[in-house]
C-alpha cells in the first residue's frame, strides 16, 4: 500500500503537499510562510520521483530502492576476495568453508567479489550466483555453463538480484529443469551510477567491452567450475546492458554461444564517461567513437550485423520489447530481419502492457532464460564429453608410452658363472 508505487504513498505526498501550501497561504508571519514554502519543495520533489519510478515499474519495494541505490544490501551478501587466483578446486574447498552445503544444494548461493582485469586494468564489482546443482553430488564432476547478466543505466549489478527478482525467477525454472543450470554472473558494467559507458572500448580511455567481455569471463573460469569462455557461455542484459550484450555478441561470437537482448537498442549513443577517464571523477557526455567512423561501425550491432565475416558461427539471438515502447519493439523487429540473413530462427517477445520498463524485463527474464539455458546446457555437456575423451586419450597414450619403455629397456648382462678350480 506504502510502497514506491503504492496509491495509497502518493495520496499521502498530496496531502501533506495541500497541508504545506495551506499552511503559506494562512501563515501570518513572513518567516513561517517561507519556511512552509521551502518544506512544499521535498514532498513535491518526492511525488515526481515516484512518479518517474512508477512509469518505469523499476522499484518495486523500499528495501529494492534503498539497496539498489545505496549498495546497502552488499553488506548482507558474502564477500569472496580471492578471484583470478588458484584452481577451482581450492576456491570450491573455501565457499565450502564459510556456507552451509545442505542449504546451497537447496537455494545456491550469491556472493560478491572485485575483479581487476588483466587487459583493461579496471577494479570493479561482480556478484555471482552459483546454482543449487554446483553443490550437489550428480554435479560434482560438472563444468556448468555461465550467463552473463548485464544491468542498464544507472544501475549496479545487485540490480538483477533486488530489482531484477533474477534468483527466484531462475529457481523456479531449474524446478523442472534442473540440468538447465548455469552459473550466473553479473559486472558491474558503468563503475558507478553516474556514468553511462556502453560497454564500449574508448579509443583513448577506459576498455569497458574488455573488461566486460574478457577480464570477468577469464577471471571467473579461473576460480570456478565452469566452462571457459565461448559456445557454453551466455549474455544477456536490458537496455543499456541489452545494448552491450547485442555489440558483445557480435563482435565477440567466439566467446558466447547465445545473447538475450531485453528493450535494447542496436546504436551506441553518447556516453557519459569520468573526466579523465578517472574513475570517480564528475562525468562529462562524450561521442567516443568521433573520428573513428570504422569503430563506429564495428559497434553499431544494426549495422555491422549484416558485415560480420561469413566465417563466423553467430551466437543464438532472443529479442524482447514492451509493446507500449513503439521505438524497442520497431529496433528488435528490423534487428530480427537482420539478424536472419545469418540465422535462421530469431525468437522476438513483445510484453504486451508495458513500455521501457521494469515490468517488461521481469515479465521477459523467465522466457529468456527458458530459451537460453538448454542450449548452453547443451555445449557443456559436450565440452565436458570432449574433454574427458581428451582426457582418457591421453591416460592411454601415457600408459602406452610407460609399457613401451619397460620393454624397450635393455636388460642388464648376466653374470658370468664362476670357474671351477
């Protein structure tokens, strides 16, 4: 009733606006009307606010908004510190050290951890979610297959997990599907809500594309028991992460085996970078591909999709829009067409109801993860058969070679028999 979106809350900032302007209207000293005008201004900043928030559908609950926001919820989620160092064996050997077993083969489990990437040399943030079948026994031998969700803007990747509902979503679809797991991945994509970074490689700044689409892939296939990047490896995003995901996709097919686009567009706009490319620093709009009419073009999805080299194998393609956004739903459409000149199935949902909104991209996560995860499912299984056969082979191989240097060892002489006197 209370909530961010709740009548009965934008009743209440009414009223209490209406008792602030009586209270101008019937103060009788100069100093109390002022004051009572100045105190009009927060509920009347208030009300446009939620009514921003209201038309998205973005926030759905207090707590939602307060830790999306603030980044008070982190606090609440387990801190790994260790990423990019040691096998996955010593990193499955730690979580096992600081969680409860039993509980995670039942609900997973989500923790955050920073990744500085080896190419960009960015520090940023990464929660991930590892399923419940990473901890049961069936599993244990399994390299899951991962999805990298990506937030728009602004945004923080705990978006996904306090907006988003993507854990729930996911448990109820591994319900009854539970071989369909994968690990669930999500960068901080911006570094920081301030700016506006597209996932792109600034010729002259921050390497975002890199960090986002080589350094936290990497850095995780490091550490846990996944695939390495490529056909068993997902993104998806909405907005400006659908963006990212459709310019990733493309011009990094060998990386990702299928790309979900929710309300994303297939044009770079300007971006809203630090100053200084400094992390931190007052952001600034920039055109960062200007003079660079080729780099342009490589991240312009609707344009460079019909010039990718014929001699790739495109990922899979799943596109959503609200039906009420008329510029999403007509940019997925003409994308489709592009996209089936190379591809020859291109799902596209549109949301009925909805616009550029929260609404959409809650009522488009279940559907995309349905269609996104047997496939990487699929090429995990058969990067998990191709490896052991590669791994048996060799153990034969091995074997051959120690037998045939046993026999193929000269035997020593025998001794001389002694001489009777």
């Amino acid at each position: 009733m209370f909530g961010p979106q709740g009548t009965a809350f934008f009743l209440l900032l009414i009223v209490i606006f209406g008792g602030l302007l009586a209270w101008v209207a019937l103060a009788r000293q100069l100093v109390f009307r002022i004051f009572a005008a100045c105190l009009a201004f927060l509920p009347a900043m208030v009300f446009g606010i939620a009514a921003v928030n209201k038309f998205y559908d973005y926030y759905q609950t207090w707590g939602g908004m307060i830790n999306d926001l603030t980044g008070q919820g982190a606090s609440n989620i387990p801190r790994y510190a260790a990423v990019g160092t040691g096998p996955d064996k010593q990193f499955d050997k730690n979580i096992g050290r600081v969680t409860s077993q039993a509980e995670d083969a039942q609900v997973g489990y989500l923790f955050q951890t920073s990744v500085t990437g080896v190419r960009s040399h960015l520090t940023r943030d990464v929660y991930v979610y590892l399923p419940p079948q990473y901890f049961q026994k069936p599993f244990r031998h399994y390299r899951f297959p991962v999805i990298e969700l990506l937030h728009g803007s602004p945004g923080y990747p705990q978006a996904w997990v306090d907006v988003m509902g993507v854990i729930p979503t996911f448990l109820s679809l591994l319900e009854t599907h539970p071989k369909d797991a994968a690990v669930l991945v999500m960068p901080d994509i911006d570094g920081g809500l301030r700016y506006q970074l597209q996932c792109l490689n600034d010729p002259g700044g921050i390497q975002d594309m890199t960090f986002v689409a080589r350094d936290v892939p990497e850095a995780i296939a490091r550490i846990a028991r996944v695939q390495p990047p490529g056909r068993a490896w997902g993104v998806a995003g909405y907005s400006e992460g659908g963006y990212c995901a459709a310019n990733i996709a493309l011009q990094d097919p060998k990386g990702y085996g299928a790309a979900g686009v929710l309300s994303g567009y297939f044009a770079p706009g300007r971006s809203q970078i630090p100053v200084g490319n400094k992390p931190g620093a007052r952001p600034i709009g920039v055109d960062v591909f200007l003079g660079h009419p080729g780099l342009q073009l490589l991240n312009t999805p609707q344009a460079y999709v019909t010039r990718v080299p014929i001699s790739l194998f495109l990922p899979a393609f799943w596109l959503a829009a609200g039906a009420q956004a008329k510029g999403d739903v007509i940019a997925a459409e003409n994308f489709k067409q592009l996209l089936q000149t190379r591809l020859a199935n291109v799902p596209v949902m549109i949301v009925p109801g909805g616009g550029h909104q929260g609404s959409v991209w809650r009522a488009a996560l279940g559907p995309m993860l349905s269609w996104m995860t047997p496939q990487l499912a699929q090429q995990a299984a058969r990067a998990d058969a191709a490896a052991a056969r590669a791994a048996a082979k060799a153990a034969a191989a091995k074997a051959a070679a120690a037998r045939n240097a046993h026999h193929g060892r000269p035997r020593p002489p025998r001794a001389a028999a002694p001489k009777k006197p």
